[in-house]
C-alpha cells in the first residue's frame, strides 16, 4: 500500500507540481469534514482524511487525474468550498479529494446573450459580483454565497437567495461541462447558446446529485438586466407563528418579492452574543424587493399594507438594510462553540405553523437550544433552517445530532422534503425521492460504473473497509445510531450549556 501510495504522489506532482500536491497531515485533516462537525466515534467507520489533495487548474488537468485515477485506483472526491452539512465531499475511504478553487475563474460574460461562464471553484458571490459590474444579475445564490462554490452547489442542491422570484440555480443551468469517469469530457447543453433552444439539457440530473456522476469543469448560467434597486423591508412580529399569516398575504401580492427570509428570537439571541449591534431578539421578516426604482416603492406600499393588516411593526430602514447585508453570513455564532449543526428542509407553507411548532417540542425535549432561520421558497412553500451549536468539548455532542434525525423525519411526516443527503444522511433517500430513488444506483452505474467518483454516497454509505459484509451500512439500520444518541440525550436531566445561558439572559423559549 505504501508503495502505491508513494507511486501515487510522484505521479500527482509530475502532473501538477509540487504546490498543488497536499499529502502532510495537517494539510489533509482540513479536507476531512465540511461546515459541521464530524462525530469523533464515526472515525472507526470511515476514512475521512483523504491520502492526497490535488488542485487541479484547467479542464485538461482534470481529464489527465481522471485517466491516473484509472490507473492507481484511489477514489476521487470533488469538494468546492466545504460549505456542505452532511458529508457530501468528504471521503469516506481516504483517496485523492480534488479541490476546485483553484479554477475559480469568470470565463466570460456575454450581455447580448445574458449569460456567463463561469469555473467551478468560483464563489458565487464573485460570480455576482462580476454579473453586476457588466450590468446584469445572477439572481439565485446560497445562503452561504461567500464560501460556497458553483460547481459545489450545483452538486449539493438546496434553496437560496432569490429563490421566492427566481426559483432556483437550477433554472439557471444553462450547459455544464463535465469530466466523467472513463476521462471523456460532454456538454450538459449547447456549447452554442441560443437562449433555451436547447430542447434537452441533461445540467439538471447533475444538480444535487453530490457530485457523484462527474466531475463539473465549467458552469453556464442564465443572466438577467441588473435592477435599479434592491430595497431590503423588516418587520417585527410576535412570535414566527404570528408571521405565517404574514406570508400568505405576502403570497397573494401582485408584486412578487426577491426574498422572503424570516428570523426565530433564539437565532437573534446568538447573534447579538457575537455582535451587540443585532436588533434585539424577536421575530422578524426581511421583505426585499427588486426592480425599477418606481415598481420598487409602489410595492413597498404593497408590503407595508400587507404587514400591518397582519399586525407587524416596520423596523428602521437601517435595521432591515443591516439584516438583508449579513444575508451572505448568517451564522457567525459558529465561533461561541467551534460548532454548528444545520438542518435543511422544506414544508409546505400551509403547515408551517404546525412545522415550528414540532420543531420548538423537538428542542425542549431534547433540552437544546435551537435558532430558527427560514425563507419563502414560493407561494406555496418554506425553507427551513433549524440549527444548534455543537460544543465539541463535550462528551454529548453526537447525542444531539438525534435532532437533526428527528427533525428531518417531521418534515417528511408534514408532506415536506429535507434537503441534503451527502454521508450521512443517505437513509432518507427512499422515503425522500419513493420509487424514483430505484433508478439512482442505475444512473450511477451508467455515468460511473467502477464507483471511481464520490462512490458510497446518494444511493449507499459505503465504509472504509474491503470485507464484504464490512463494505457496505444498509440503509435500513443507517439512522439508529443516531437515534439510541437522541433517545440517551432526551432522558439526560441537564440542559445544554447554551440553554443555561439563553434562560440567563431573560430568553424566553
């Protein structure tokens, strides 16, 4: 093995020399988990640390790692900027992780076509950014804009900024260019755009597919005429309950908002622990509307008569301009514990109520504390975003993780679809997708069929082990570790150290 292994890392730096090479071991753990924390125990299971890290810069680049791929056998694992929640690009057998950033470029930007072309290690707020400058508008962007990569979000799925006008990145795919695992390289669309007379484009099957098919090289999305104005609204209500109303009159509006977010007191709670300046915790919709400078203010009205008919007070202007500018960096409470543990999931708008309520009876049984941030989808759904911070010196923090198990199977029991799969999360995919999750593994045979890329992921958890009967969790006893841990932590008598804290400072919960 080691001799493979040493074979293996002569023949990565005579294909991208020695600075985009990592093998040392502090190097590599950076590559072993994403945004959240990894359970220490799940170590024994999987092998996180990969052996290598490369970093490819051109299309030809990765072609060529494919093709020693072929030859040295180590499994690649694509990885953007790490902003996933469940695993999706972290290896679970060690392997070579390709990191994209390195081909973080703006290829092109066309105004007569409205569309631009762009790398996959791109940001998405530097794909923004440059789409603005040249006068025009990428209106869809996660809620992690700022770290979180094109070719990444395109392989993990979800719900962004934008999402309530725009739908999401995936109506923005317009061709992708994909490496596949025999190192030949297709266009998802036309390479010669036309504005949609493409009358098949196979970019969708590639989103949220966890960069298990190929490996994206280049993305080209769909522009539109930069607006005059971006007016972001703010306006306080009693509880989130007391908002829902809010959102359906907002929904019946002949003026559609850009983005529709909402905040929980306990998400303002831990942000004014990081930031005195936040509004003082309550329950708050962020209203932003975009467009002509004229159709701007005439909504406004619109909003401002739709929210105080639901009893909700309008904030200062400054208050919701400072909201609707922390859009990109939501949870910078992150460093009060070195952790945070996201659950993504979506429910209709209809049973929302019903949606926190469960949520709020989930947190106070398992004795946490949890902050709530959400987000219109579209006139008929929400994106949910219950998080908790993870204190990862303490001996129970895997037993929290019970929640996220528990809160995912809620939203599915409410008609609802949690969002995300990547590791960890994969015993979800039958009762997530029903009988269409039968054609994943034949899909994946079909674009991979020697499991070279991302293997163990989407339709199996695949371990670190070669023995058959080791080789493979069935999905079927997948969830019960996390399960017996949510069960242990809601018999256990002590809050979390969070909640102790939250109920100190007059936190109402």
């Amino acid at each position: 093995m080691a001799n493979r292994l040493d074979y293996t890392y002569r023949r990565l730096v005579n294909l991208f020399g020695p600075d985009r090479v990592r093998r040392d071991p502090f190097e590599t753990f950076v590559y072993s988990h994403d945004f959240a924390a990894i359970p220490k125990l799940a170590d024994a299971q999987f092998k996180f640390r990969p052996d290598f890290v490369a970093l490819p810069r051109t299309t030809e680049e990765v072609v060529r790692l494919v093709r020693l791929q072929r030859e040295v056998g180590l499994p690649l694992v694509p990885r953007g900027g790490g902003t996933g929640l469940y695993g999706g690009a972290v290896p679970n057998r060690g392997g070579i992780v390709v990191d994209f950033r390195r081909m973080g470029r703006v290829v092109r930007i066309d105004p007569g076509t409205r569309t631009m072309i762009v790398e996959p290690g791109c940001t998405w707020q530097d794909a923004y950014d440059r789409a603005w400058a040249a006068g025009l508008f990428l209106p869809v962007t996660p809620n992690f804009s700022l770290g979180s990569t094109v070719g990444g979000w395109i392989n993990s799925g979800g719900v962004g900024i934008g999402a309530t006008k725009y739908g999401t990145a995936r109506d923005l795919l317009l061709n992708l260019e994909v490496v596949l695992a025999d190192g030949t390289t297709v266009q998802t669309g036309m390479d010669r755009l036309d504005l949609g007379a493409s009358h098949l484009n196979l970019g969708p099957l590639l989103w949220g597919s966890e960069g298990t098919l190929g490996l994206v090289t280049r993305a080209t999305l769909r522009l539109y005429p930069r607006p005059d104005e971006i007016r972001p609204l703010a306006y306080a209500f009693e509880s989130l309950e007391d908002a829902v109303p809010a959102l359906r009159a907002l929904a019946a509006l002949p003026v559609t908002p850009y983005h529709v977010a909402l905040v929980d007191p306990s998400h303002l709670e831990f942000l004014k622990a990081v930031r005195w300046e936040s509004p003082e915790p309550s329950a708050i919709a962020v209203v932003a509307l975009e467009g002509a400078k004229d159709e701007v203010a005439e909504g406004e009205k619109l909003v401002d008569a739709a929210m105080a008919a639901e009893d909700a007070g309008k904030m200062a202007a400054e208050t919701a301009r400072g909201l609707w500018a922390d859009r990109t960096y939501q949870y910078p409470m992150r460093r009060i514990a070195q952790g945070l543990v996201i659950c993504e999931g979506v429910v209709p708008l209809g049973k929302l109520s019903e949606a926190l309520k469960k949520t709020r009876e989930l947190r106070s049984s398992l004795r946490m504390e949890v902050g709530i941030h959400a987000a219109m989808v579209d006139a008929n759904s929400v994106a949910l975003y219950p998080y908790f911070l993870d204190d990862e010196a303490s001996p129970l923090p895997p037993a929290r993780l019970g929640f996220v198990v528990k809160w995912r199977d809620m939203v599915m029991d409410l008609d609802g679809h949690p969002m995300g799969v990547g590791l960890f999360m994969v015993f979800n995919v039958p009762r997530m997708h029903g009988n269409a999750s039968r054609f994943f593994k034949p899909i994946k045979e079909a674009f991979d069929p020697m499991d070279r890329i991302n293997a163990g992921k989407m339709h199996e958890i695949r371990t670190r082990f070669g023995f058959p009967g080791l080789r493979r969790v069935p999905l079927a006893v997948a969830a019960l570790p996390f399960k017996v841990l949510g069960a242990l932590k809601s018999i256990t008598p002590i809050n979390d150290r969070f909640v102790r804290k939250y109920e100190a400072r007059g936190g109402k919960r």
